[in-house]
C-alpha cells in the first residue's frame, strides 16, 4: 500500500510543475488563435478582404472539427494512443498550420511564391491570400482544439481528486493570458507602413517554444505511467467505441455540451470582432482597442482560479453556469444597446468567461468515467466548434448586410463606421439559450445524482 501512495502526481511540486509545461503550451495556443483578431481593419486593407472574408477565414479553424469530427476522432486517439503520442502529433499540426498562414499574408507569397498560382486556379472570386491563410488556420485549428483536450486531460490525470478546478483554472488562465498578450502584442508588431506579418510570425515561434514545452512534459508523463501501471494500472479497461453511445446517452452531457456552444459561440467569435468594434463605435485606435479587449482574458486570469478553487472547495457548479450564462446575455445588450463605457461591460465578460469553464470542465469528469474523458472533451469540442465555424461567417455576413454602403477606405479615410447593434445582438440569444441548458443541467443533477453542486476535492 505504500508503494501505490508514492506516486509523483503527489507531489504538490512536480504536478505544478507538469501544469506549467502543459500551460505554456497553452498560452501559446491562445496567442495564435487571436494573433490576427486585433488586426481585422489592417487586414482587409493589405489584402483588400470584405468583412465576410474575414469571417470565413476566422471560421476556417473549425472548419475539420465540424465536418470531419476531427476532435472526436482526436479523443478517440488520445484514450486509444495516450497523452504523449497524441499530443506530439497534434501540436506539430499547430505549428504547421501557424506557419501556413503566416506564409499565406507574406510578401514572398503574393509576389508569386509557392503554392500562389495553385491557389489562383480555383475560386477565383477568393483571393489567394484567403485561401492559402484559411488553409492554414485549418490545419491550426485541426491541431489546436485536439491539443487543448489533451492537455485537459493531461491535468485530470495528475489532478483528480486535489486541486482539479484550480489547475484547470490556472491552465485556462494561461491561455487568456496568450489572448491578452494577442491583443496587445500583435498592433504593436504590425506595422501598417511596413512587414504587418511579423505579428503573425511571432505567434509561429511562440507555438515552437510551446512544443518544446510540451516535449518536457512528456518526459514526466511516461515516468508517471511507470508509476501507475506497476501499482494500480487495470490493462484490460480500455476505450472501445462503442463507449461514445454510452457517453451520447447521458442526457446531463448533453445538456453541458449544448451550453459550451452556446456560451463559447457567443464569446471566441465575438472576440475575433470586439477590437474592430470598438474602433467603429467609440472611434478607437488598433492598439487602444486591442488593450480594453485584453481586459477580458486579464480577468479570467485572476477570477478563473478563485471560481475553480470555489467550485473545488464549495461545489455549486450547475448553480455557477446559470450566473455566467445571464451574466453573458447582460453584457451582449449593452454592447449592443448602449454606449455605455467598454470597459465596463468587457471586465464583466471577463468574470462570465470565468464563471463557466471554471464550473463547466471540472463538471464532466463527473458525468463520465476516466477511460472516456478525451472522447468525452472530445465531443464537447466538437460541438463547440460547430458555434466557432459558424458564428464569425454569420457575424461577418449580418455586418456586411447590416453596412451595405460601408467599405474599407471609407472606414480608413473615417467617413463610414459599421453598425455592429444587429450581429451583437444575434449573441445575445445564444447566451439565452445557454441559460436554458443551464437550468435543465442543473434541474437534471437533481434527478442523476452526478453531484455537479457538490465539491470536487474528495474528503
């Protein structure tokens, strides 16, 4: 019995310090997935894209997630493969895809580089540049949402049954602070007179750094597996796929899987838009834009932790998705609504962003057995993207409908502003439907005794 007590996830020193390898890997993630968010006006100048394209090319990311299922099959990898084999091949699929897209806005590309005549044979009513940059955030995307569900199972393994919210707090917190650093790091690096791409090249190395990080994170990893399969390791409870029915069955998934696409398709897309709408409405610059959007990833840094240690200690999960999604639905009406100062609203986006992944990731460990937890995230990531494909189309394509005189020299020269009071509103209902699931989950754990309000460290 002692020898199964010694195991290096019990040590407070080594899993947090496996948590930082897996969360600078994560920080990085963030940084890419909004590298080119605070930069839209530039963008479509240099590349002369509408709004719409710009919404395509956001979607793009989701795009092998939805229609390939490529994160279910991810997760059906990952409890098939491993953490360590999974993710290697996933984050090199991040970096691939990052540099893809930064190739895709070069000047060695529009001048006639590699890849430009192929992408100027077919669509031709797309620009090469948008064909060859969605690629590439394709790719990006195919690798990016895999990842995140490794390294969200990763933190299970080393965390359950301790401080599992807090560390996937703090593990989100890391990525938002790659989304604050987007915000504010990419104007400062694109420079409208020059190489606007070093932004997007940046985020590339960032990625690099962040596989080398999870390269040592996988030297623990397989020293912990060591550990477990000397001494409590069950070799013949392994995934199968039909364990994906069994999992589709639990109505209580469903419910928590209806309010990650709602709530994430009312949050990510709109974040791919916030600095470009605030220059419009409060006649912003870039940067300033992108510093009042920062405040939103800076808060779920500090309150993603404090609600996961609440969640942790206290319980009230079910309870907390329901304040986070009305929190949301607030927030969305007075962006659209109101002129009332941004910071106001966008710090408290930050503590709803905060409110549902801290109840929300920490929750499904309950609804569903170890051996299923990546199909599980898998899943979830699946359908979440179904809401981050869609929703910066439907956002680009409302604005361009809503603004059909408003161009980007207009917008350059300042004559013309875009309205954004319709798509921001189109939001706002996904954040009440997310209420609604949030309700039935709750009102369902009653009746499935999952525990969703009870805490998570066990006593």
């Amino acid at each position: 019995m002692n020898d199964i007590k010694k195991l290096m996830s019990d040590s407070p020193i080594v899993r947090w310090s496996v948590l930082l390898f897996i969360s600078l890997t994560m920080f990085a993630n963030y940084y890419f997935y909004d590298a080119i968010s605070p930069l839209k006006s530039i963008v479509q100048e240099k590349l002369l894209w509408t709004s719409s394209d710009y919404g395509f090319f956001m979607s793009a990311y989701s795009i092998s997630n939805v229609f390939l299922f490529m994160a279910v099959i991810g997760g059906v990898i990952l409890d098939k493969l491993g953490i360590r084999i999974t993710g290697f091949m996933f984050t090199i699929f991040m970096v691939l895809g990052s540099a893809l897209t930064a190739y895709g806005a070069s000047d060695t590309y529009l001048s006639g580089g590699p890849g430009f005549h192929l992408m100027s044979s077919f669509l031709t009513s797309y620009s090469p540049s948008l064909k060859m940059m969605s690629l590439g955030f394709l790719f990006f995307g195919l690798g990016a949402e895999t990842s995140i569900v490794v390294f969200t199972k990763a933190i299970v393994k080393w965390f359950k049954g301790k401080e599992l919210a807090l560390a996937l707090g703090m593990n989100l917190s890391f990525g938002r602070l790659g989304q604050a650093a987007a915000m504010i790091v990419s104007p400062k690096l694109a420079d409208p007179q020059g190489d606007w791409t070093l932004a997007i090249w940046f985020g590339t190395l960032l990625l690099f750094i962040g596989f080398l990080t999870f390269l040592g994170y996988m030297f623990f990893d397989a020293r912990l597996d060591k550990q477990v399969k000397i001494n409590v390791m069950d070799e013949t409870d392994v995934f199968r796929m039909s364990d994906l029915g069994k999992i589709l069955s639990n109505r209580s998934f469903i419910y928590i899987a209806l309010l990650c696409v709602t709530f994430y398709s009312a949050v990510f897309p709109f974040i791919k838009y916030a600095p470009d709408l605030l220059s419009n409405k409060f006649g912003m610059s870039v940067e300033k834009a992108g510093w009042i959007v920062s405040i939103l990833p800076f808060g779920t840094i500090l309150f993603t932790p404090l609600f996961g240690t609440f969640t942790d200690r206290r319980g009230k999960s079910a309870t907390l998705m329901i304040y986070g999604s009305v929190l949301l639905v607030v927030v969305h009406l007075m962006f659209s609504l109101t002129r009332i100062n941004p910071y106001i609203p966008m710090f408290l986006l930050g503590v709803a962003f905060s409110l549902i992944p801290a109840a929300m990731w920490p929750s499904v460990t309950k609804l569903v057995d170890e051996k299923r937890l990546g199909s599980a995230y898998g899943l979830m990531f699946s359908i979440q993207n179904i809401g981050l494909w869609a929703f910066p189309l439907l956002i680009g394509l409302v604005l361009d409908k809503s603004n059909p005189d408003v161009t980007p020299e207009a917008i350059k020269n300042g004559s013309m502003v875009y309205d954004y009071t319709n798509p921001i509103l189109m939001l706002a209902f996904m954040g009440v439907l997310g209420v609604f699931f949030a309700i039935l989950l709750k009102r369902d754990d009653k009746v499935s005794g999952f525990g969703l309000e009870l805490p998570n460290i066990k006593k």
